[in-house]
C-alpha cells in the first residue's frame, strides 16, 4: 500500500532582492521578520548614501509606524521649514509653512521629510537587524525561470536560476526587481534590451531634472532670520523651466534645475550617462538666468554630487508586474514610478514592500500554523491586485500632463507674473493648493493589515 501523499510543510523562502534602495530594504526588513531566507544584492561597492531630500506621505507614514522607526525618522529628519517662491530679483512672491498639526492634507514640505542617505542607512540596519543579508558590488546577470512545482506546491512557480555578474549561478524561490526606474530585471522579464528604453518606461515631454549639493553657508550677519534660510525656494524662469534650492546643513543646499527641452544634446547625455555633457548641457540652459542661477551653475560645474534624471514613469499591464510562473516579481519604481512629480515615488516604494511581504506571509506561511497556504504565483497575483488601484491613483493624469501640474511651469514671463500672484493669493488666504492639486497625497485606498506583520513596533 502507497503511503498517503502530504502537501508540501510550510518552509522559509529562498528570496534574492536585486537593489538596495528604499523599496528593496524595506521588503527584506518584512520578510525577514516572517523568518524568510533574504539576500539583498547591490551593484556598488557600499551602500548608496547619496542623494538630496524625500519625504513620506499618507499610508507610507503608516507603514513607518508599523516598522517602529518613526522615532528614528523624526531623530533624522530634515529641517525644512516650508515652501516659498521668489522671482528673478530673489524677491517673495508667496510662502508656505509646514503643516505640523498632525490634521489634514501636507504641504510641499512635510513633517516627514529626510535625506535619502539617512533613510536607506536606517531601513539598510532594520534589515539587517532581522537577518536580512547585503551582498554589495554584485548585480543579476541574467536568469531562467524553473517551471515545475516549487516548495509551497504553486504550479508554474519552481524557482528561479539566477546568473550574477561574476558568473555564479544559484536558484531561488523568488527574485524581486527593486532595481529603480532603470530596471534591468524588468527588461529582462520583459524580454527586451539592457541597453535603452524598455516599454515599460515612459518618458515625460522631454522633462528633466538636475539634482547637485553644493556648497552655501547659512548668512550670519545681523538682517538674516536663520529658520528662513530652511525654507524651499522655487524660482520659475521662462522657457519652462525652473530652480530649487533646498537647506539640510548649516553649510550646504541641495539645488534642483528643471527643465522641458527637445535639446538632442541633453537626451543623449541622459542615455549615455555622459556627466561632464549632462553638466554643461545644463549650464547653457540655465546660465543668466536670473535669481541665484549663475551661482548655483557655477558650483554645478565644480561638484561631484551630481545627478540627472529624465523625467519618466513606469506602466505596465495588468498582470505585468510579476513573471507568468510566480518567481520574479517587480518593486517600487521598478514595477509603477510614478516620477518625481508626484512627490510620492518613496512612499509608493515603501507600501509596496509592505503589500507584497503581506501577501507572500499570508499565502507562503515560514512556520507550520502561519497563514493560508496558497503559494507565491498566488501571493503575487494578490499583491498587485490589492496596491495596483493606489499606484494608478498616483500616477492618473502625469503622462496626459493634466491638472494643475501643466501650469507650474509657464512658457513665458507673464505666464509666470500670473502664476506669482496666483500663488501669492493662496499664500496669503492660506490655501494648500499644492497639498491638493498637485501631490497626489489624498487617494481614497485603505492599506491593508497582515496578522504576519503586526506587532513589529511592540517587540522593537
């Protein structure tokens, strides 16, 4: 007589993250808490601390909270005081304060605000602090999705073999893609090119932004009030384009150059990552501008913190977020950039790692007597099910260009006159039309609650 045929217990999964970034280390800090066996890969040689100012709005501020490192945050946060416009003279046009009632809609400035490095820093020790492990100066090659039944008894879903840069081979249970806007994973998933665009991106009416920290001591004499000198300062020059300068340091500003051109000499930089003709492409859009400009492309040419971005978002299919058999699935910026325009690209990161160690606890149970075995192609499915209606809230309208985002950037002086006063008249009938036009904060979505991750906070 045969012996009896058992389903499959319940086991710990082999997951590799390709990224080390917000979303990539948030996921690793949930599904290591869920006693899942989690490497984290990242391309460079230590962690990447650079970059300028986020912030986390609406269920991303939730899902802090049930990391338990709101505390840590708020012990690192930025000290942004609000948001003004000036123009050409440097003269105020309008100005808002940070809302720090705990009530309503944010701002442009939040309370919740950080420089990327502090929060990757944070997010990189909880993961490791749950056993989550960092493999730096490595990066996915390629790799072959295993069909076949894996260990959680899903059909189509056995694993994954994974091919890394140096040649070594190893098969997983589940690789995730939170490889950024960029991804190579989603390429590859795709079945397109590692070099140039992939359909899943799409680009913003030749939109870009250059991101540099430069050097600027706070003004000590006498006339200068030192909380004003916090404040974000946005500057609209004509041919829509515009600067921001944002304080996180007693000695240094963070400067954002924006702008919309068809310069071929621009876009090949961008794809070429060709720094030196990034930064001189800018300096002769921006060069005589007005305001501080000759300032900041002056220190724009000297510094080495320096990025540019052509403004984009990803969209995919329904469905396209994972591959067919449950084994590769897509994250943050990877899976839905919503682009910076939003203000809520780390925020949709950070919820996103939640949803999906959420499904995959409740559907690929670690230990015996833990959640509702249905398998990862399952957990997957519902993962995308479940947080693709909040991405597609955040992301309605930016491609069309719709809404009142069109017109921050006006195309002539008196455009510009126009918006001035605009904003001056909000500023002085204390209107948040920022908070409520243009960020995409208030979205109509409940996030959902995991028996698997709840009560992180209280066992911190």
């Amino acid at each position: 007589m045969s012996a009896p045929i058992s389903s499959p217990s319940p086991a710990p999964l082999k997951i590799l993250i390709s990224g080390a970034g917000i979303g990539g280390s948030a996921l690793a800090f949930w599904l290591s808490h869920l006693g899942h066996s989690v490497t984290i890969l990242e391309r460079h040689p230590v962690l990447r601390t650079s970059g300028l100012q986020l912030d986390l709005r609406g269920p991303g501020i939730a899902v802090l909270d049930r990391m338990g490192l709101a505390d840590a945050f708020r012990a690192k946060s930025a000290p942004e005081q609000g948001f003004r416009v000036v123009d050409k003279t440097g003269r105020q046009r309008a100005s808002f304060l940070v809302n720090k009632t705990g009530k309503g809609l944010q701002g442009f400035t939040t309370e919740w605000e950080i420089m990327r490095g502090d929060f990757c820093t944070m997010l990189c020790e909880a993961a490791m602090g749950k056993g989550g492990k960092y493999v730096f100066n490595s990066s996915v090659e390629s790799f072959k999705d295993k069909r076949g039944k894996d260990r959680t008894g899903s059909d189509g879903g056995g694993g994954v073999e994974v091919r890394l840069a140096d040649g070594k081979t190893e098969t997983y249970d589940l690789l995730v893609g939170a490889d950024g806007i960029g991804s190579n994973t989603r390429k590859m998933m795709l079945g397109e090119p590692l070099s140039g665009d992939d359909t899943g991106f799409r680009p913003l009416n030749g939109q870009y932004i250059g991101y540099v920290t430069i050097p600027k001591p706070l003004k000590s004499d006498a006339n200068s009030d030192p909380s004003s000198q916090y404040m974000a300062t946005m500057y609209m020059i004509p041919g829509g384009r515009g600067i921001m300068m944002r304080r996180h340091s007693p000695a240094q500003v963070q400067a954002y150059l924006f702008c919309r051109s068809d310069s071929e000499r621009l876009r090949n930089a961008s794809l070429t990552r060709d720094v030196r003709t990034q930064k001189e492409a800018l300096r002769d859009i921006f060069k005589g501008a007005g305001w501080e400009s000759d300032e900041i492309v002056a220190a724009l040419m000297q510094e080495n913190d320096f990025y540019l971005e052509r403004m984009g978002m990803v969209k995919l299919p329904s469905g396209g977020w994972s591959s067919k058999g449950g084994s590769v699935v897509l994250l943050g910026d990877a899976a839905h950039c919503p682009s910076a325009n939003t203000g809520m690209g780390t925020t949709s990161a950070l919820v996103g790692a939640y949803v999906l160690a959420g499904e995959i606890g409740k559907h690929c149970p670690a230990h015996p007597g833990e959640g509702t075995k249905g398998g990862l192609e399952m957990a997957l499915k519902e993962y995308e099910r479940k947080y693709r209606p909040f991405v597609e809230e955040v992301q309605k309208g930016i491609e069309e260009d719709k809404g009142m985002r069109k017109y921050l950037m006006p195309q002539s002086a008196f455009g510009i006159e126009v918006m001035n006063r605009l904003m001056g008249l909000a500023s002085f009938l204390n209107l948040n039309v920022l908070g409520r036009f243009v960020l995409r904060e208030d979205i109509k979505w409940e996030l959902p609650e995991y028996k698997g991750l709840m009560g992180v906070k209280e066992s911190k």
